[in-house]
C-alpha cells in the first residue's frame, strides 16, 4: 500500500508540474482558476499528499481542461473501492450520486446553487451512529459568492444536543477542500462514530469536544479518521 501510495502521489505531482509548464501557469493561477487552496496545490504539487481527494483532483482537472486519467488513473481507484463496498453502502453511494445527478438538473433550470443534505440518524450527539442520507436540499446560492466550490454539502442538527453552539434545525455548510486549521470545526469518522469537534493543531493534533473542553481525541493515527468536512458556516432558520 505504501508503494502504491508512493507511485500515485509521484505520478501526480509530475503531471500536475507538466500540465503547469505546458500552460505557462504558477501554483498560484492554477490555485485561482480551479478553487483548490494554494496550499493544497502545493503540497500535491510537491508529493506531500498521500491522498489526495477526488474532489480536488477533479477541480485541478478541469481547470486544466484535461481528463482524470491525464493525471492520474482516479477512476481506477475510485472502482476499486466500490468493488470492496457492501450492498447496502453501494445503495448508499448511488443514492448520493441520483441525488446529485438531480440538483445538477434543478440548478441548472433554475439558476441556484442546490446542496444535499445529511441528516444523521438516531440521536445528535457527539459519536453519533452516521448511515443515513436525506434527499432534502439546500438553496445555498446566497453563500455561493463567499465560498464559491468550496460549498460540498450540509448536514442537519436535528435536536439541541449542541445548544447552545447548535440549535435544532441549523445546517452546517462543509466544505472538504479546505484543510483544518486551529479552532476549525471539523465533522468526521472515527470507530464508526460521527462526531462535530474543535480541530486543535499539535504533536498529535486534538479534537475538542463543542461542550466539555477537557473532552478531546487524539488524532495518533491520523489514517483512523474520515474528515467528511469542515464548517464554513451556520444556516439557521428563521421562526
């Protein structure tokens, strides 16, 4: 896995240098036309990255006008992984994929930027149980101008188990691109469990429980969790 992990981020950072010398563009113009941090571009530029998210290896794609392949063989990966997947989650991802298939749809004739929503099942709390999607969606074009791509999905606070940080009915926007910084709030995956935390940078980095500051996991083993996003901001319904 270490070899293979290896080769592939080698094999897109010589790609992504030839792909820059070709269009006689920095870091910094590529970072501005495909809305992937420079820091991000950077760090994938330089083989940093062991792996590096298919979002945004797609937005550097398209910025360079190329395929996926031309970069490196995504498509390949992302099989792999379905193929080791149980039927109930394949469900689970096709169901994202209809749904996003359909706001496509709607965004298009309508003019809006619609994102779905996550609505995690049982009860809100910090290690919830996460196995659910719901097919609502958000119009989220008034938050499209300050965070433009960035905008990936919103999840649901569905009682006041965060209150006073969370009210029931509020949606968190997230954004997976943007790496966690201190006092970011991150929602990830850990031994099944959901959780909403404080990101705190160290030698391991923490998360912080929202309501109990001497609460906190330690990131030792970073390939443990799944960071599903980070908060850019809060959308709360009016009364």
């Amino acid at each position: 896995m270490e070899n293979t992990q290896h080769e592939l981020k080698n094999e897109l950072q010589d790609r992504i240098n030839q792909q820059l010398s070709r269009k006689g563009w920095t870091l910094k113009t590529l970072s501005d036309r495909s809305g992937v941090p420079y820091e991000t571009l950077k760090k994938l530029a330089n083989a940093k990255i062991d792996n590096p998210s298919l979002q945004s290896v797609i937005k550097v794609a398209q910025a360079f006008d190329c395929s996926l392949d031309s970069l490196f063989a995504v498509e390949s990966r992302l099989v792999s992984k379905l193929h080791s997947l149980s039927s109930r989650s394949l469900e689970f991802v096709e169901a994202i994929a209809d749904l996003e298939l359909s706001l496509m749809t709607r965004t298009k004739k309508a003019d809006q930027c619609l994102l779905p929503i996550v609505i995690p099942t049982g009860m809100m709390e910090d290690g919830m149980i996460y196995d659910s999607l719901c097919t609502e969606y958000l119009d989220a074009s008034p938050y499209f101008s300050q965070f433009g791509t960035h905008l990936m999905c919103a999840m649901k606070i569905t009682d006041n188990s965060f209150y006073p940080i969370y009210l029931e009915g509020d949606l968190l926007l997230l954004a997976k691109d943007r790496l966690p910084h201190y006092g970011t709030i991150c929602v990830l995956i850990h031994a099944n469990q959901l959780y909403i935390r404080r990101f705190v940078p160290g030698n391991p980095p923490k998360l912080i429980s929202l309501l109990n500051s001497d609460d906190c996991l330690l990131i030792d083993d970073p390939s443990a969790f799944t960071l599903l996003g980070c908060v850019l901001t809060i959308v709360r319904p009016e009364n």
